[in-house]
C-alpha cells in the first residue's frame, strides 16, 4: 500500500499517534507523552496526560487520521472523543497493514464512557498475529483513550473510528454484493438492526439503556429488576457474554455478571418472581443449584442456592406469582405441593406445600395477575374454578371458585396486565369481552367486558405491561395500533393507538416489564433498535449499520449483482417496492427505486452474474421476458431484452461465473449447450454451446470460483474431474481435470470466495481438511491446508464477499464466534 501524507505536527512522534484529530487536521496544542517501545510482554499505558476537553473536536463524521508507520513491538496509543456526539463507538477499523499490505482490523470493548474517572475494559484480540486494542474511559469526562499493540511491524496507514458493530438479520442471507461505500444484502428477513443479542433495556426514547450488557446467546422468557439497576433473567440460553450461565442469570447494573449467582438449572426456566431475599423460578427443569428441584423452587438472593422449599411438580410450570404468604403456580402439572392440583395451585411460601386452594382448569394455564379481590388466570382451559371459563377468568382468593367475571376469549390468553380497574389482555383472540378484538384487548376489571380500546394486532402478542401513558405489547406481530411496529410497541392508553415511541426487535418477545422510565424487554430475538425491511437491505461500510435504502421484495431475494448505478436481483418474489416484478427486478443503487427493466421470469432466479452489457441469469425458471428459456438465459443489461443466447439446462442452475470466453454454469442438471454435461459446463459466450471443458460431476454443483489457471467448486458431489473428491475440488480450466487440491470437506458447500492465495469456503461441512470447522473455512491453496481462521457458524454459511479487508458472511447462522449475530457478519480476513 503506499505511504500517505503525514502532517508535520506529527514528525516529533517516535512511538505514539495521538487521535486526536478532526477530518485530516492537526491539533498543534495537544499535549502528548511519546511513549517508548515496551518490548514484549503485556504492557499497560494510558498515552499521557489529556489535554482540555475544549481542545477536542466533534466527531460526527467518519474522522480518519493518518498513522505514523512503527517498529516491531511498538505501541500506538492515543486519544480521542469518540462520545462526543452521545453514540458509543464500539468498533475500530485500523487501515494500516503489515509488511504485506494487508489491513489489521480490531475491536473495542463496547462500554460507555461518562464522568469521570478511569473505567478500564479488557484488551481484544484483533487476529492471529496478536494484535490487540485496549481502551478506558479517560479523567475527561466523555473520552475515551485507546492503545493498540502489535508484535510485527505495521506500515503507515490510516485508523477510522465507526459506530458499534454490523448489524444483522433476523432471517437468513442468501447475496451479498458491495460497493465502495455499502453492503448489500437479499436473502429472507423483515428487520435489520444491532446484535444486541435476546434481552435489552430501553428507555422512554426507545434507546437502548445499557448498551455494554452482555448478549445472552439463547432466548429470555422472563426478566425481573433486582431493584438496583440490575435483572434476573431466565429462559433458554447457556451463555450470558462471556460467561456460562445455564437458563438463569443475574445481571449487575454495571453490565458485569454476578460471579456469585449462578443457579445452573437443566431445563427452560420459564417464570421468574422476586420476594424480599428469594427468587422463585419456575419451568420445564429438575435439578436446579445441584439440588434435585421438580419444575419450581425458590433461590436465595445473595448465593442462587435453592432453599429447602419444595413443591416438586409432575408437570411444566408456565408461570407464578407471590401474594402475601402464598405463591400461584400455573402450567401443565397435575400434582404440586404433595397434592393433585390440576395446573393451577396455591402454595404456602413456608413449608412450599399446596394449601386448600383447589380451583382446577381443564387445560393448560399460561398467565397469572393477582389483585385484592381475586386471581386472574389466562391459558387454554374452557373450564376453571368448577364453571366454564373460556381462556379466561378469575378465581376467589378465598373459596377458590370462578366468580362472575366471565370475558369469554375466543383463543388462547398468554399475558395480562391491571391498571385503575382495567385488566389488559394478549394472545390469540379475536373476540373477548363480547366484542371483537385482534390479539390485545382491556376489559373492564368488574364488568368483564371489552372497553373501546382495541389497538388490534395482526398477530399474537405474548407479553404486556403498563407504563405511565401506555401499554407496553411485545409479541410475535408486525403491525399494532394503526402502525407498523415490529414485535414490540407503546400503545396509548387512552387511544390504543401506537405512540411514537418506537423500539422495534427482530423476533418475537415474550418478556416485557416496564420499571420507572425503563423497559426490560426479553424474548427469542437476537436484535433490538433496528428497523424493518422487506429481504433487502444496504449496511453502510463506515458505520456498519443501514443506510436508508429500502427496495423491499415481496419474497426471499436469492441473487444480487452491481453495475454502475444500478442493483439487478433475482429471487423468489412477486413485487418489489410495491410494484410487479417476477423474479428478476433493477433498483436504483442509490434511491432503492424501481428502474423500468423488467424481464418477468416465470420462475425462481438463483444466480446472477453482469459481463459488460449482459445480465446472465440463472434459476429454475422456463421462461423470461416472454420467450422460452430454460432456466438459464443471457438478458441485455439496460433495456432487459431477452437475447438469443440459449444454453436450455436440462435442471436448475445454482451458479455461474464468468470466464474469458465462456459463462461456467453448476447445479442440478445434466444436459445443457446441447450436450450431455453433468452438473457442471463451460458455455460459449457467443453461441451458448457447451464446450469440451467437462469435469463430469457425479451430483449437483452450487459454487463456482474461477483464478487464473484453475475453477474451485463446491456441491453436493463424491466424484468430479475424474477424481473422488468430497463436496470441493479444483479444477485445471484447460483440461477440467481435477487438480491435486483435495480439502475433503464433509458435507455440502456452498458457495466460495478467492484472494490472496486463499480460498474461503461456506457451507453445510463440519469438517475440512481433517480440521473441525463448523459452516466455514479458510484453506490455502498451494497446499489445501486449513488455516487457523475459524468463524464457527452455528449453521450454513451461503454468500460469501471479500472486500477491504473483511470478509462477508450470510447464512441461516444465528451465532458467529459464539456471538450473537444472525444471517450476516463482517469477518477480518487472517492475516
């Protein structure tokens, strides 16, 4: 790479750059200690004293300052007020390369920076070479000091600071594309946001509170505030950050983990309550603290032990709730508390066994509410308390039978909330309290009944809470209260209709409770705060988060391609940006708007690829632009004729890739050019015949890379180029043999990326070249040997780009690394 201009403020440095600087400026007055190399070994320093904090600049754009090349074992420390506009920049990416060009790329532990004093937070790793970033919060309030240590010498270069991580999906990502400024994406997803992993804090604004909290890596059913800035949480998870936590969790004000409680339950702890020193929990589990507990038990606050109160349920418990000197349980058991109860029960907070309390319902019960005067119970059941109650009803605290209140639901209830005389409920209704109502409804508390406020949902909601002018609903909905809102809304109290405040997540929640200002929010979702859109998106490279374009297909986008100005995609949609378009559709780069090509395929396009002024397309279609084209065609690139060029695929068509003089095709067919050609061929550009190029594969073909001399693929195939090779093979572009190259993946690939001598690889596979790998790979190619590069996708890895350093990934993950982050994440390449 070459050397960049260097101020010459900055020529007195030997061993430090401080960052300190706007676009491409210099501080002259700001103070800087030069530190010397520490040599090897870990080293702590805080880049000398801060100047004032008038001195420094607003960071609202992208500020990149240049670095001063540095020796092997030197430092680069240096400060800068990465908060000033009030947004936690989480993520450093660092142009500068080693002695081969290629970039270093690291991250900075995300924590907010406030006050004043020194909050220091642990180094990072940055890649295989040892290079780390370290940061703290500086004595000046809102700044935050960073130092970056590398074992082998960095060239000069420059460091750009960018907000937070990349955002994910909540659906898979099928394409990838990029150009110098975006990522695009097309796959099947309707929301993009933050991996904030399945429980966030939120406040009035509908911002997150607390944004260095742990991701917890599985799903939140339910969140209790500890009352101190905190919240037990629990559900279906086994990590919470960094630490193992089995279902159940105590998170500190801080963001940091209660080392001291750690409960480690064996099964779904669904229902959480807190009663001065004891946490009661309740699930599917039957050891919970080490101790034999049977659904349901009670915790201590200060050791997470269980107590010595047990009522050992036959049967799931769903949820509970603490009055006076009892605690309802509700669920699917049978027996609890020594006694038949039939899913719903009393049980003394003493001695943990049922008192005489013995209602009874008929089906599975789901939510409880106790108020004064009676118990609110919400489930399946059509009899309760010896009288049919439909989904819905209250019991006598007292006798324990169903009183008059009788809202009659016409599905099942999954949540309830009381305020002033209203009980609110949610679930899968239509008509409760003798009125229509769609999944949310408030009935009058004495009456039962249906008030005027009906929001009306368009799915169920699972979980309610009342704020101070609103109702909380989070759920499994997309649109609520007359507006679009994605699994989670504010709805006005007096209107029912959605407020402004705004929080959408990415999957359904089933936990919502709201503390003073402050919304704790859990559920199966893996991102809060971001926004909906229709299987397309773009991500800004800079910031790693979306840009405003917004195209929106009606269905899952399998193919995207980039010419000019202008995004071809292909895919299984009907309409895109509202208006008809089949399968194949243009959109504007830039504003996301439809262009007038429009070739209308009759079937599914799965690849793409752009040669000049031709669009080749490829998919399981067998006609396009009104003439008959079997499932491959070549289109003209402005105007979206179809042109004469007709391979006729005897199958699907999975990839293709352009050569010299040919468009090499993969997938499921075995006859194509006009000839018998199994899974794989090379067609002539001009007259679409298929050449003598012939690997012969012995089953489908989904990935096509071409360099150079030699075609890398992937599939479903055991044999190719006459030779075995499991699912990856190289092979020669003159004579279609199969090179020496033989990874031996175990299990499907595909799709496939090239640079540098490496070859990347995605997929279904476990295991490549005898290495444990799990979706993904990096594998030389002088050698085929695997490189320690190791994302560790939970699932299939299915678009791969290399672009500046980083590698994109899409899929149908949830989790890269062992961090939260579905469908799509940016990887540095290894170094």
């Amino acid at each position: 790479m070459s050397t960049p201009y260097i101020p010459s403020c900055w020529k007195q440095l030997s061993f430090v750059v401080v960052l300190a600087f706007g676009l491409g400026g210099c501080a002259e007055d700001v103070p800087t200690t030069p530190i010397e190399a520490p040599g090897e070994g870990e080293h702590h320093v805080d880049g000398g004293p801060l100047p004032e904090a008038d001195v420094w600049p607003e960071v609202d754009a992208e500020p990149d300052v240049m670095s001063q090349a540095v020796a092997e074992h030197s430092w680069i420390v240096g400060t800068s007020n990465v908060l000033a506009n009030g947004v936690s920049r989480s993520r450093i990416t660092i142009g500068m390369g080693d002695h081969e060009g290629k970039p270093v790329v690291g991250v900075i532990p995300e924590f907010v920076a406030s006050g004043e004093g020194n909050d220091y937070a642990p180094c990072t790793p940055s890649n295989e070479k040892g290079i780390s970033i370290c940061a703290m919060r500086s004595s000046v309030a809102g700044k935050k000091v960073l130092s970056l240590t590398s074992p082998v010498e960095l060239q000069s270069g420059t460091v750009r600071f960018v907000n937070g991580e990349y955002w994910a999906a909540n659906g898979a990502v099928y394409a990838i594309a990029e150009d110098e400024d975006s990522i695009y994406l097309g796959g099947a997803f309707s929301y993009v946001g933050p991996p904030t992993g399945s429980f966030v804090a939120v406040d009035s604004g509908g911002e997150r509170v607390n944004r260095q909290w742990p991701k917890i890596n599985g799903s939140v059913w339910a969140v209790v505030p500890d009352g101190q800035g905190g919240s037990y949480v629990s559900g279906e998870f086994n990590t919470v950050g960094e630490e193992p936590r089995n279902r159940l969790a105590h998170i500190l004000a801080d963001g940091s983990i209660n080392p001291n409680w750690n409960p480690d339950a064996n099964g779904s702890v669904y229902a959480l309550a807190v009663d001065g020193d004891v946490v009661y929990v309740a699930g599917l589990f039957t050891s919970i603290g080490g101790q034999r507990r049977s659904r349901i038990a009670a915790l201590r606050r200060d050791t997470g032990m269980p107590t010595e109160w047990n009522p050992d349920a036959d049967h799931w418990v769903y949820t509970i709730a603490v009055d006076d000197d009892v605690v309802y349980a509700g669920g699917r058991f049978e027996t609890i508390g020594g006694q038949r109860r039939e899913r719903i029960a009393a049980l003394s907070k003493q001695t943990g066994e049922a008192t005489d309390w013995n209602p009874g319902a008929n089906n599975t019960v789901r939510a409880l509410l106790v108020n004064d005067e009676a118990v609110i119970v919400g489930g399946l059941f059509t009899t309760l308390g010896q009288h049919r109650r439909s989904r819905l009803g209250a019991l006598g605290k007292h006798d324990a039978l169903a009183t008059a209140w009788n809202p009659q639901a016409d599905n099942a209830v999954f949540a309830l909330a009381q305020q002033d005389g209203v009980i609110y409920a949610g679930g899968e209704f239509s008509s409760i309290g003798q009125a229509p109502r769609a999944f949310v409804a408030a009935l009058d508390a004495e009456k039962g009944v249906a008030t005027e406020w009906a929001p009306g949902a368009d799915d169920t909601v699972l979980a309610l809470a009342v704020g101070e002018d609103v109702v909380y609903a989070g759920g499994r909905f997309s649109k609520i209260g007359g507006k679009v809102r994605g699994n989670l809304a504010a709805l006005s109290i007096e209107t029912g209709l959605a407020s402004e405040w705004r929080h959408d997540a990415g999957d359904t929640v089933v936990a919502v409770v709201s503390v003073a200002d402050v919304i704790y929010v859990g559920g199966y979702f893996t991102s809060s705060g971001g926004h909906v859109r229709g299987n397309l998106a773009a991500l800004s490279k800079d910031s790693g988060q979306l840009t405003a374009w917004n195209p929106r297909a009606s269905d899952a986008v399998s193919a995207l391609a980039i010419k000019d100005d202008v995004v071809y995609l292909g895919g299984e949609f009907a309409s895109v940006a509202g208006e008809p378009r089949s399968h194949v559709a243009a959109v504007s780069k830039t504003t996301g708007e439809l262009t007038d090509w429009n070739p209308l395929a009759s079937d599914t396009v799965v690849a793409l690829k752009i040669d000049e002024e031709v669009v080749y397309v490829g998919g399981m279609f067998t006609e396009i632009g009104g003439q008959a084209r079997n499932r491959i065609a070549a289109l003209e690139r402005t105007s979206g004729e179809v042109l004469a060029w007709n391979p006729d695929a005897s199958g699907a068509i999975e990839t293709l890739a352009i050569g010299r003089d040919v468009v090499y095709a993969g997938g499921g067919f075995t006859t194509i050019g006009g000839a018998r050609r199994n899974y794989i061929a090379a067609l002539n550009k001009l007259s679409a015949a298929a050449t003598g190029w012939n690997p012969d594969a012995n089953n489908w073909v989904y990935a096509i890379a071409v360099e150079e001399a030699v075609l890398y693929t992937g599939g479903h195939f055991t044999q190719i180029g006459g030779e075995a090779r499991n699912y990856i093979a190289a092979l020669d572009i003159n004579s279609a043999k199969a090179t020496a190259w033989d990874p031996d993946a175990n299990n499907w690939v595909y799709t496939l990326a090239v640079d540098e001598n490496v070859v990347y690889v995605g997929g279904f596979f476990t295991m490549i070249g005898g290495v444990n790998r799990n979706h993904t790979a990096a594998v030389r190619m002088n050698d085929a040997a695997v490189l320690d590069w190791n994302p560790d996708a939970t699932w299939t890895v299915d678009a791969m780009v290399i672009a500046g350093g980083m590698i994109y990934l899409g899929g149908e993950f949830s989790a890269i690394g062992g961090t939260t982050q579905r469908g799509f994440a940016a990887i540095a390449q290894p170094q």
